[in-house]
C-alpha cells in the first residue's frame, strides 16, 4: 500500500442523509477529512463529531453570497495540507471520486511525475433514496456529465493556485502543472436519488441562497418548477446505464476476453426510415481517447498479421462482412491466442491494448471492410508498430485454422 498522505476538504450543510455512505466510500483511501460545517441542523454536526478521523470546523459566511464565499473555500482551504499531504481531494458530500485501487492509482500518477489528476463525470441516479451502501455498487447507473469533469484531486505542494471557476466545473491551475492526458478516475454525482429526494434537495438548497445569489442568478437551478425536476429524474432514469466495466462485466454488456481485449456490445435503434448504428462514445468507461480514424478491406482468405503496438490502443469494429481477429498476448506466453469473430450481422467493439499481438483473416467469398479506432494517429517515422511475418514461429497459431467453418 502506499504511504502517501491523502486529505480531503468539503463544506457540509444538512447532509446527514450523505455523509455515512461519503465517508465510507472514502475511508479506504483517504488519511484526514476537513470537512467546513456552514450551520447544519439536521443532526450532520453531531454526527461528524463523533468520528474520529473528521476535523469538523465551522464555516463562517457574513458576506451577501454564498456561492462566493464557497468559491473562495474551494480555491484555498486545501493549502492548509501543504507539508502534510501529497494529495487533496475536493469536493461536494454527493461527489464521490472512484478508481477501483485509488491509492495504487495515485502513487503510480506520482511516480509519472503528475500533480493533478482529471475526472470523468456522472450524474448518478436511482429510483429511490438508497438504503444502503457503498453507493457504488447499490447506486451504480449514470448518465455521463460534462459538467461533472471535474478536478477533484491535485498535489498541494506542487498547484499554486487552483483557480476553480464557479461550481468547480473548471480549473486554471498554476504552479508545477502536469495532468494525466486521460481521466482514470470517475466522479460520481449523486444528486438524483429519487425524484423526492431531488426535488426536496433542490427545494432546501434553493431556500439557503443570500441576496448576492438571488442577484447575481447563482443557484436558479433550485428554484426549476417541480414538475420540470421530476421529468428530468425520469429522463435520466432511462438513460442511465452501469458507470463501471466491472459492473457492465455483470450486466454482460462488455466480456473481458483477456487481460488487454474487451469486446463490447453495441447498439442498432430503427425506425421506419431505416436505423442508427452507434459504433463509439467518448463518455464510455472503458477504450481509449480516439486520435485517428480510418478503414481496411481484406480481400477473402486473405491473413493480415501480425502487429503490435508499444504505446498505441486499437478499436476495430467491423462494417460489412466477417473477420477472425485473433489476439496473443506475449507476456503469458502459456495462455493459446484467442479467436474473435467479428461479424457485421452481429457487430461489437473490440479493443486491444498495447502490447498484445493480433492479425486478421477475412472470411467467407466476399470482402471484409473494418473500421479502425487508435488511440494515437500514424507518425512517421516514429512508427508505434512491430511487424512479426503471419507464420512466424514466435506466436503458436496457424492460421489455416481460422476458415469459414468455424463458429
């Protein structure tokens, strides 16, 4: 485990209902909680004082607006870690920030040199107000959200200033800047636990805004007739779908082939002008940012093999005709290559990470026809590509054996 010191820094107002499911999803890798009460009456004091790995402090607010002075929290009570902690988290009691091993996680972003860390956002929601935790795995559906992208996670010593804009929906950070080029870890907002809960929410929320907010427009959100909230909770609900592979796994919305190769179903909606194949998300929790796109067509029995890419991720997903794209990973040289059909009357995505070796082979009389998805685009001459011949004794497969015939 690593022994970096991890603090977290939140405001906390009536959040009674939140807080027992926010520290236990927490607990398992952060070391100190800060958390700002800004004058609770729902019994959130009494219960953060009774936890021993809680700092409980007041918030103090005399000024016309409450969404300014959290805004001034938010950009500056994480310094008080400097010296103490290689890593805060910030954020609301409803977000909870996920990676399945975050403190691994966190100490190989510190190894690479990173000093903050970029989520990717979700609107959770749930029929009715859970009854029971870690959230994650009892309220595990979302909707992605952009707003929700959010910078959770930074290293004090190494961020100036963090300057959050309004809502943290947006950071300009200054000082030693390096963030990870992807978002490993998921924030998930937990706003939409039911419509009565919503609307109750918003409705306690609303009433709390100052002078300043009602002014200045902060907080119009609270104030959405109830009838819109509740449509809103219903749209999502619909939406919603599993956040996590793991969960997607059990759903069997996604097979996890081998270590490295996810095969994912996809989605044909028709109507009575034809249909809409949806091929690729960028907000899908699982393949790789796309930088390039192109096609390939095999001519029938024709090999295509084989390659394998040090830094680069592909996703292949076929247009018309069948392939058999087989997989080998070189570093469990005792496990067989895998055979993937792929097959236009029934197409899904595979990925294949670096470092695997994979080659196709056309089936059947007509043509097959791919369609690429890297990860990084082609750059001569610096070629992120190793080339071994299609029967090269190296990788144990014959291709004879991926003809029509096979299922």
């Amino acid at each position: 485990m690593s022994d970096d010191k991890i603090h977290l820094w939140a405001l906390v107002w009536n959040e009674r209902e939140m807080l027992p499911f926010f520290l236990e999803h927490y607990r398992p890798f952060v070391d100190r909680f800060f958390l700002y009460d800004d004058g609770s009456d729902d019994g959130s004091v009494e219960y953060l004082a009774s936890q021993p790995d809680v700092e409980l402090r007041r918030f103090h607010n005399d000024g016309m607006s409450f969404v300014e002075a959290a805004h001034r929290f938010n950009n500056h009570a994480w310094k008080g870690s400097r010296g103490q902690a290689d890593w805060v988290i910030v954020v609301n009691v409803d977000e909870l920030v996920f990676h399945p091993s975050a403190r691994a996680a966190l100490a190989s972003e510190k190894q690479l040199g990173r000093t903050l860390i970029p989520s990717r956002g979700w609107d959770m929601v749930t029929e009715d107000f859970p009854r029971r935790g870690p959230l994650v795995r009892t309220a595990n559906r979302g909707v992605h959200s952009r707003e929700m992208n959010k910078v959770a996670i930074f290293a004090p010593d190494r961020i100036d200033e963090i300057n959050y804009v309004g809502g943290r929906h947006a950071a300009n950070p200054t000082g030693h800047v390096v963030a990870s080029k992807t978002a490993s870890f998921n924030l998930l907002h937990y706003k939409y636990l039911g419509e009565d809960y919503l609307v109750r929410r918003y409705r306690e929320l609303g009433a709390r805004m100052k002078p300043g907010d009602r002014k200045a427009g902060f907080g119009f959100q609270y104030h959405a007739e109830e009838e819109k909230l509740r449509n809103h909770h219903r749209r999502l609900l619909a939406a919603a779908r599993p956040v996590l592979v793991s969960d997607m796994v059990a759903e069997g919305l996604l097979k996890m082939a081998m270590p490295g190769v996810i095969e994912a179903g996809v989605r044909f909606v028709t109507n009575a002008k034809g249909g809409l194949q949806e091929v690729w998300r960028g907000d899908d929790p699982y393949g790789a940012p796309v930088q390039q796109i192109y096609t390939t067509t095999t001519l029938p029995g024709v090999v295509k093999a084989w390659y394998r890419h040090a830094r680069q991720e592909d996703q292949v997903f076929p247009l018309s005709g069948r392939t058999m794209l087989v997989v080998w990973d070189p570093r469990k040289p005792e496990v067989a290559p895998l055979e993937i059909l792929l097959d236009s009357a029934e197409p899904k995505m595979v990925l294949v990470a670096s470092g695997i070796w994979h080659g196709f082979r056309a089936l059947g009389d007509e043509p097959s026809l791919l369609l690429h998805m890297n990860s990084a685009g082609f750059n001569m001459p610096r070629v992120d590509e190793d080339l071994l011949p299609e029967d090269d004794p190296a990788i144990p497969y014959d291709w004879s054996r991926a003809t029509d015939a096979r299922p």
